[in-house]
C-alpha cells in the first residue's frame, strides 16, 4: 500500500461546478497536509496549507483534514477553465531531528469544459 | 521578488554521465530540498539542505548528492547517469528545518538521458 493514494484521473467537469479532490494515506504521523496545483512542465504552486485536522478556507477554494479517517480534501467552487490542471496533495511530518521531506500523490489531472 | 530559480531548464545527457543542476532559493528562505518528479507521478523528496548541512535524506542511491552554499543557493549532482533518472528535478526552499511547511518550488530542470 502506498502511502499516499490519489485517483490520477482525468476528471472532467462543467465551467461552474463544484470541484471535490480527494487523497487517502497511511502514515498517522503526517501533520502537515498541502495541495498544489501543477501546470503542464511547470512547478507545483502551493494552494492551500493545514496543520492537523479542520477546514481551510481561502476564496474560492477549501481544504478539509479528517485525521481519524487519514482523509483529506480539497474543494474549488465556481470552477473555471483557468482551474484545469494537475493537483498534487501533499503531507509532511517532523521526525524530531527537523522536518522529512514532503510525500506526494501521484497528482489528479482536472479538466474544466467551458 | 525572485522566486525559486533553478538552471539549467532543459538538459540531455548520456548514460554514465554526471550532471549538476543549481538553485537559488526564494529570498528570505534558507532551506533547499530537491524532489525528482517523473512523468505522471508525484515528486519524490531526495534530500533537503540547511546550514549548509544534509538534513534528511529520501530513498535515492548514494549516486546523488548535494551541496549548499553560503549564500543558501544549492547543487545537485547525479553520477553515473541512467536512463531511469530521466525526470523533472524540483528544487523547493522555505524557511528553517520546518520550511518544507510552506515550500515554493522553482520551474524545475528537465532531465532527458539517452
């Protein structure tokens, strides 16, 4: 099993609608959750970032943590074409000799239709 | 304000080769780590520098290795070239050994062995 599973897609979806991404993982230890967007041959962008469990909020887009079910989310309303990318979570924990590297989904490739 | 530079953008190299790939660090941030992100997957962490010291180490082979300087800006060299080490390369820096926490990454090097 891998640590962190994310469905690669594609998903398609109509200009407007409620985008839900979504990553399972493995490892309770995580405490940092991440998500980032990844155009095609550029950089991941940092969208949204939580500590531990709860909502996240910032304009059009919403990150959810749920730590007892290792689950995490990641909503975008009123889609737009712009929004159509690869979306990367991501998780990190502090192993007390300062913090691991970052581990990624395989990243889910979102298409909006205008 | 500059964000993560990396350079080169593009390199093809032969098999058995060495390669360097460099990074700056976004201003203020005096963390690098380095992810290699092959086609369709999620980047995976190598190694993450600060002080000028090799802080945490992911699972690649004793052939990669790193440096960072005085001025933060960090290297990455790959010996004895594979195929398989054809990938993005993303350097990602923040601040403190924490700083993986709210990383920005650069646009990458692309990696083509032949």
């Amino acid at each position: 099993q891998k640590e962190v599973e994310q469905d690669p897609g594609p998903l398609s979806v109509p200009e407007g609608a409620i985008v839900s991404l979504n990553c399972t993982y493995s490892n309770s230890a995580f405490q940092y959750f991440m998500w980032y967007r990844q155009y095609s041959r550029k950089g991941p962008e940092l969208l949204m970032y939580t500590y531990s469990s709860g909502n996240k909020e910032d304009g059009r887009f919403t990150a959810q943590v749920d730590k007892s079910s290792k689950y995490i989310s990641l909503f975008i309303r009123d889609s737009q074409p712009s929004d159509s990318a690869t979306y990367l979570c991501a998780m990190g924990h502090d192993s007390g000799g300062g913090a691991d590297g970052l581990t990624f989904g395989k990243g889910t490739h979102l298409i909006i239709q205008p | 304000d500059a964000g993560v530079t990396q350079s080169p953008t593009h390199l093809i190299k032969t098999r058995g080769q060495q390669v360097t790939l460099r990074c700056s660090p976004k201003s203020g941030h005096d963390t690098v780590s380095w992810y290699q992100q092959a086609l369709g997957q999620g980047p995976q962490f190598i190694f993450q520098y600060y002080e000028e010291e090799e802080r945490q180490r992911g699972n690649f082979p004793d052939r990669f290795s790193g440096h960072q300087f005085p001025n933060y800006s960090s290297e990455l060299n790959v010996n004895a070239l594979l195929l398989g080490d054809s990938a993005l390369y993303l350097c990602a820096s923040g601040l403190g050994t924490l700083g993986f926490a709210e990383a920005f990454f650069g646009q990458g090097t692309r990696l083509t062995v032949v």
